[in-house]
C-alpha cells in the first residue's frame, strides 16, 4: 500500500480570510515540501526555483523581476508546492500497476492519485487488459507510431498539449504534426485564454497582454478583474504592494472577496511579517458573474458623458483619430447604455460605478488585468473588447504604466501558442515552418479542446497524445469527456505524474514519463536548457538542478523526436536525432521560423533572458485597417430563473490546475472538504436551504441530458447575490460541452445555470 489514504470528507468552516500570504503561507509551503522530499532535495529545489540560473517554476506564468532584482526567495506559497510536488521523493513503480487495476486507480481521488509520486517507466494497458504493465521505450513508441501510421487520414489524431511544455519541445510537436499532416493542435489554452487571443487579436492584432512588470509598477491606477491573484499568481500581490507604495490604486472587481485582493502580507517584509500588510484594493467591486461587460459599457459611457461635458479634457482625441478606428459606432452604441440593464447585470450600485469612474477621471496610467472570471462566459470575447474600448478612450495603450494584462495561469501556456500550439496558426507562420524544413503544411484549420472532444465522441478522432496536462480533469463535461477518450484506438499522455487521464483509456493505452522541469537534462551533446515565455513575454532559459526521479526517463523533447523518427522516417530535411542531442539546434530553427526569436540561442544566453517586442507598445496594430478597433458589444446577460444560480468553477488555495495538494481551501475557511458549494446565505435561504445542507447541483441545459454532481454541502458564503462558486475539476461535470464561449470555443466554466437539488444521497 502507498500509505497515503482517500481523504475523508469532514467539513468544518472558519471566516473567510481577510488578507493574503504572511509567515503562514510560508510555514505551509515547507511542511507541504518535507512532506515530499529531503531536507537538502527541498533546499535544493527552493534554492533554484525561479532563479537566473536555476528552473522556471511550473507554477503559473507570473514573470520574474530582471536579473539582478530577485530575492533569494523568488517564490510564492503555491510555487514551492507545486516544485516540491514535482521534485517528491514517493515512486510510482511497475509494482504499483500491478498491485492497482485501472479502474480501482479510477476510483481513486486526484489527491491520492497525484500523491503516489513521480511515474518512473514506460506502461502500456494491452487491448482487454485490466492493468498497466511495463514497456521499453522502443515498443512504446513503436505502438504509438505504428497506430499514427494506420489511421485513415491525420486528422483522426489530436496532438494535445498542456502549458507545461517547454518552447522546444512545443516547437517540436507542432512540427511533427504538422508533418504528419494535421494542424489537431488542441491546448489548454483553448480552455482559458482563448477569448483573450481572440479579442485582443481582433482588436490590437496581438493575442497578448502588453504590460511589463515596471508598469504595473507605475501605473496609477490597476484594474483586477475576475481573477484571485491570492491563489492563482501570488507573487503579483508583490507588483501590486509596489503600485501602491509607487501612490498607485487598484480596483477589484469578482464575485468573491478573496483575501488577496484585500491585504497581502509580504512574508519577506517586516512590515508583513510583524505589521498589518498592505491594503490591495482601494475599492472592491463585487460584481455578478459575467456582469463584467456591463461595467465596462457603463464606464465607457460615463467618460463619453464627461468629455460632453468638459471637452478636449476627458477623451485622448489625438490618440483616437490617429491610432483608431470605428469611435464613432461604438460612442453612438455606448451613450445608449441602460442604467438599470447595468446595475441588473452587475449588481452593483450606480454610486460604486461612479466612484470608479472619478478614480479613472484622476489616473494618467491605466491596466486592466484579468483572468478566467472574464474569459469563460458565453460573452467572454465581447467583455475584453470592451475592456480594450475603454483603455483606448483615454489613450491607455502603448504608453509605460498602462495596457492590456490577460494573467496567464499555466507557466509556458503563453510560449506554446507562440512555438505554434494552435490549431489556426496564420499562413504566414505555416509558410515559414514549410520553407525551414521543406514541406508543406497542411492549411485545413484543426481541432481545439471542445471539438476534439466532439470529435472523439463521435468517432472521427481515433487516437489521443496528450503532452502535460491532465486532459480528462481539465475539460469540461466530464463524464462526456470520458466517454469520449474511452472511444480511442489509442491514448497516451506524456506525464511526471499520475492523474486521473491515465484511468480513463483507449483501447491501448500508454504513459510515457518524462523529466520535470527541475530534473537535470543531459543529451548526447551534454546538459540542456530549455526555455519558456511568461505572460509578459519575457523569454528565458530554465535549467534542471536534480537528479532525475528515474534513469529510465526522457525528456519531451526526446520523446516527441524519437517519436517523429519513427512515424515519418528519417529526412535529411527535419534531422529528428540533432534535434534530441542538442536542444540549441531547436532554437536555431525557432529562430528561423518565429518572428521575434531572430538570434535565439545568443540572445537567451543574457541572465534572464530577453523580452519578445509587442508591437502594440509602438502603437503599432497589425490589424487589417493597421489601428486599433474600437468595436461594439451587446451584452445579454443569462437568464436566470428563479430558483437557479449561476455557478463559477474555481481553484481552492490548496490546489494546482486539477491537483489538489490538501483538503483545506485556507483563504476561504473550508477545511478537510471539496465537494462545497458556497452561495449567499440571502440566496440560501429564498431557495429554503440552510448552511451545511447535503444537496446535488443539478446543471440546466437544453440537450436532455442530466448532469448532476452529487452530494455537496452548502457553506453559506459572502458570494454575490444569485451566484454560487464550487471548486474544480469536481464540478467539471456540470459544464455542457456545447456551453461555449462565442467566437473563442471556451467553455463557460464561470457561467453554469444550476439548481439545487436535496441531495439524493441523503435518502
Ligand atoms: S507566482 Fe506563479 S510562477 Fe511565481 S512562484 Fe508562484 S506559482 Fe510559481
């Protein structure tokens, strides 16, 4: 037996947390990593986390200060976890398959499987086979490759990557798919930030955020909107304590007071450590899900209004009609904004609104940052258009101290979009990919996450290469989702550790275990770096400093190489073996092929790297009318029935992407349970519900199907009124496939029409 058991559901609730981090997050982090490992493995892997010369965490994709100006400790609670959590000293064996069938692991939790430790050998579950059992790397990837080659056509297979993956190996992937002959490049991104790409795209022509660091640092006033930075990217509570102590002010606007946007408490800071911290927001908004859209608009008008009233001194007219097109439609659209349709949909009060307004009227630098709470709703591409209507009004583009701020949550999920992870790459990077290694890729736009998904159910995708990630936990529609993979010839994940992906499988099925990002990475030409790119754009090398979790495991890199060899062949034209030697030879090809990365192997050989350009910071717009697009968005709220809330899906504080760490969510007072769900005790009680009440949530959608989640507790929550928040992946089952966000495919995890249900398990 592993010695680690199921946790045991026993809820008990303390008040939710009024500020964020301080010496507890730093007393958790170490009892979470010495649970792990070694005294010296922990110091090891502290000690180099995040450093110049050390390994990027594998954390979130919040950037580092320049070489030079980082701490010793340039890490956030969450980051030591999730490296400790990698760097685990516990083995997964081939014992442990043999002792364990797939389905009693299937009926494991995702704790419990991810506490098992790191995956050390190659395993293969045979058609009607029961169990995993081992495999060399020869045969594996020969299964894998001989099933690549037997499809009918390359688009019945999907190439699926996680934002794990490092630029190399990325860069690789979509090369091998690409010739083999599809552009099935589904990633993880397609369940995040997509509807930023999309939006920021369609109107500054650049699917990126555009700030720095230093202009968080300097900007007067910041934005954060729908996103927990507490949980999900602590260390920007940093960047925000020096935008205040710098005079600036910050706005939060979520549907839940998460003590990060409260108070941070630096734990490297005295006045952290023995004082009261530093107050986050000036003013917290505590908006409806989805309510984010109307905000804006009505900002938007009131700033029309104000120029009206005082004009020349409000608007940044030279800004406007030198570097924008289509004002004129959306202030004629904005001035017709409905007061009461805003404070319907915001729940907020015109006098909050307005105090937002005077503060805007008083900044000079403005960024708005945001995360999933505005991406995954059906409107999620409209409200960051919106959002870009709003910071173009008052010239809030392309200057220092202000811009565009997608955080991103996953720690190269940025760079594999620009390695070329995505089913839709523009022609111009498909031309410079075939020119490099002569062939032609092919133009047919692939599958993202939703359609693969759809795909697979349906059958016209056969075969499933997840690389990172876990790809059944992190999409929606759960049980769907499963059914679908189930349907496959062939899955495989290459992985570091198990997850609940590697229970739901094909009819073969392989894990393929890799190096992580802090095991050390030696090649035939001698130790490797890799690289990664963060959500500001800084690109930087990342080296691994331990001893491997196994002798028996190989880079992503390796693995996508070797495995191209064997599906393609060798041609002088893609030298699959150079690539695997010497990594630097990837990035010569990067070089050649990504706009940005001219000079890559000298240029990121400087101590931290170097910053991709952003054109938009030139006020440069690579749209088609070649300026910035003000654009016009409706906003239609979801109906919401009485009786019925809309559920946000999100993290507990203990927990990365699908893995819990513990059962306790420490920020909002949950301890030793995750099927929670916690709703406004005004709401609880008009649907005659009490606190700690055993009920079902039950989704609402129109396709017939019944999508229950069983068996949670009510916790009666200062949540916003008509909302319900619940942690993910548990509630992943409540997601509707076809529940998407338009133009960008995203599931509307942050948007679910549910009802509550007395529990059935309670009969
Ligand atoms: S803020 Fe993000 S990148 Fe930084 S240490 Fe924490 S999890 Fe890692």
């Amino acid at each position: 037996m592993s010695g680690i058991e199921d946790p045991v559901d026993d809820l008990s609730v303390t008040p939710p947390k009024r500020w964020a981090t301080g010496v507890p997050a730093v007393t958790h982090a170490l009892e979470y990593s010495l649970g792990q490992t070694t005294v010296r493995r922990t110091a090891l892997t502290l000690l180099n986390i995040n450093q110049v010369k050390g390994f990027d965490c594998p954390g979130c994709a919040w950037p580092e200060p320049a070489a030079g100006k980082r701490h010793r400790n340039e890490y956030c609670e969450n980051g030591a976890k999730h490296i400790s959590d990698e760097a685990t000293s516990r083995r997964v064996t081939a014992d442990f398959f043999q002792q364990y069938s797939i389905a009693e692991l299937g009926a494991r939790s995702d704790y419990w499987l991810n506490q098992q430790g790191r995956l050390t050998e190659p395993m293969i579950k045979r058609p009607g086979a029961e169990h995993y059992e081992p495999i060399g790397w020869d045969e594996a990837l020969d299964v894998l490759a001989g099933e690549l080659r037997r499809l009918d056509s390359p688009d019945e297979a999907l190439f699926y990557t996680s934002g794990r993956l490092n630029n190399e190996a990325a860069f690789l992937l979509q090369l091998f798919a690409r010739a083999y002959g599809t552009n099935n490049l589904p990633d993880c991104s397609n369940m995040c930030h997509e509807s930023s790409g999309s939006a920021l795209t369609e109107t500054l022509g650049i699917g990126k955020g555009s700030v720095s660091l230093d202009d968080i640092h300097t900007a007067d006033l910041v934005f954060v909107v729908g996103q927990n930075p507490g949980t999900n990217h602590p260390r920007m509570l940093t960047a925000l304590e020096e935008t205040k102590r710098n005079g600036g002010k910050v706005i939060a606007v979520n549907p839940l007071p998460e003590a990060g946007l409260i108070r941070f408490k630096h734990p490297q800071k005295a006045r952290g450590v023995i004082g009261r911290g530093t107050a986050i927001a000036d003013q917290f908004l505590q908006i409806r899900p989805g309510g984010d859209l109307a905000l804006f608009q009505a900002l938007n008008r009131l700033l029309l209004e104000a120029e009206d009233e005082r004009p020349g001194t409000v608007l940044d007219h030279a800004f406007i009609s030198a570097h924008t097109t289509g004002f004129a439609d959306f202030a004629d659209h904005a001035r017709k904004i409905a007061w009461e349709d805003v404070l319907d949909a915001t729940g907020l009060t015109r006098e909050e609104i307005e105090r937002v307004h005077d503060r805007v009227l008083e900044s000079g630098k403005i960024i708005v940052c945001w995360a999933m709470g505005l991406t995954q709703h059906k409107h999620g591409v409209p409200t960051i258009r919106e959002v870009v209507n709003f910071l173009l009004l008052r010239g809030n583009i392309g200057r220092p101290g202000a811009g565009v701020c997608p955080v991103r949550g996953h720690s190269n999920v940025q760079g594999d979009r620009t390695m070329g992870i995505w089913e839709r790459m523009p022609q111009t990077f498909l031309d410079a990919l075939g020119r490099e290694f002569g062939f032609t890729p092919p133009t047919r736009h692939g599958l993202d996450s939703v359609d693969g998904i759809r795909a697979m159910r349906d059958g016209t995708a056969k075969l499933f290469l997840g690389v990172a990630g876990n790809f059944v936990r992190a999409s929606p529609d759960s049980h769907v989702t499963e059914e679908a993979m189930r349907r496959c010839r062939l899955t495989a994940h290459i992985s570091t550790k198990l997850n609940r992906s590697h229970t739901v499988c094909g009819d073969t099925a392989l894990i393929l275990p890799t190096l992580g990002r802090s095991d050390r990475d030696i090649q035939a030409s001698g130790e490797q770096f890799i690289t990664v790119e963060d959500s500001m754009s800084e690109v930087h090398a990342s080296r691994g400093r331990l001893a491997p979790a196994s002798p028996h495991l190989l880079s992503e890199v390796a693995i996508i190489s070797r495995l191209a060899h064997r599906t393609l062949g060798g041609t002088p034209a893609i030298p699959w073996e150079e690539f695997e030697a010497d990594y630097g030879s990837v990035r010569d090809r990067i070089s050649r092929v990504v706009p940005g990365f001219e000079d890559f192997n000298a240029r990121v050989a400087a101590p931290g790297g170097f910053r991709l350009p952003n054109p938009v910071n030139r006020r440069v717009f690579r749209t088609s009318s070649g300026k910035a697009v003000f654009t016009v968005n409706g906003f239609t709220m979801p109906d919401i029935p009485e009786g019925h809330l809309l559920l946000q899906t999100l993290r507990s504080h203990d927990q990365w992407n699908t893995v819990p760490y513990a059962m306790d969510d420490r920020y909002r007072g949950i301890h030793n349970a995750r099927r929670v769900v916690l709703v406004n005790p005004a709401d609880l009680t008009a649907l005659g519900f009490a606190d700690r009440d055993r009920v079902d949530l039950v989704a609402v959608w129109h396709d017939g199907l019944e999508r229950r989640a069983e068996d949670f507790r009510v916790v009666a929550y200062p949540a916003s009124r008509g909302s319900a928040a619940s942690y993910y992946p548990e509630t992943n089952v409540l997601v509707p496939l076809d529940s998407v966000a338009d133009i960008s495919n995203t599931p509307t995890s942050k948007g679910v029409l549910i009802r509550l249900e007395a529990t059935r398990a309670a009969d």
